[in-house]
C-alpha cells in the first residue's frame, strides 16, 4: 500500500500537482512525524559508583565535565562521592 501511494504522489508530482491536497498533507504529516521524534525527553544517564571510582575518571570516561556531574548531583567537592553511590550524568 505504501509504494502505491509512494508511486501516486510521484505520478502526480510529475504531472505539475505537486501543490495538491495529497501530497501536502502528507508532507505534514512526515513533518509532524519528525517534530514528535524530535521532541522525545531525554533520559537521564546514571553511573553506580565503584571501588577506586573518582569524579575525575568517571566524568572523563562519559564525557562530561566534573562541574556538570557536581551539579547535577548537589555535590560540594569530588570527595563526596561514596561506593554505591548513583550519580546522574545528564
């Protein structure tokens, strides 16, 4: 079903209807496809802190400054974090 519509739009799109109901519908509805793809909430990422584990290392190895992970987890210094310990990195 979709190669005939597929094949339906071309032939009109050669035919000069390019403007017509069909095709500009379903270009909105591609359009308003691809914005709720868009849009999705980004999950957070966390890290279980293990043993030998520093900010400094973790922070590296996902790329993400030791600032942001401090933030993001109301730490006031890098030796905060125990073994055990979820961390959000996003």
């Amino acid at each position: 079903m979709k190669m005939l519509t597929t094949s339906l739009l071309t032939a009109l799109m050669a035919l000069g209807f390019a403007g017509s109901t069909m095709a500009a519908s379903s270009q909105e509805a591609n359009k308003a496809g691809k914005q709720a793809q868009t849009k999705a909430p980004e999950k957070s990422k966390m890290y279980r802190v293990k043993r030998g584990d520093t900010l400094v290392e973790i922070a590296a190895h996902y790329r993400v400054s030791v600032k942001e992970i401090m933030r993001l987890n109301n730490l006031r210094n890098a030796d905060q974090i125990k073994v055990g310990m979820n961390l959000k990195l996003s």
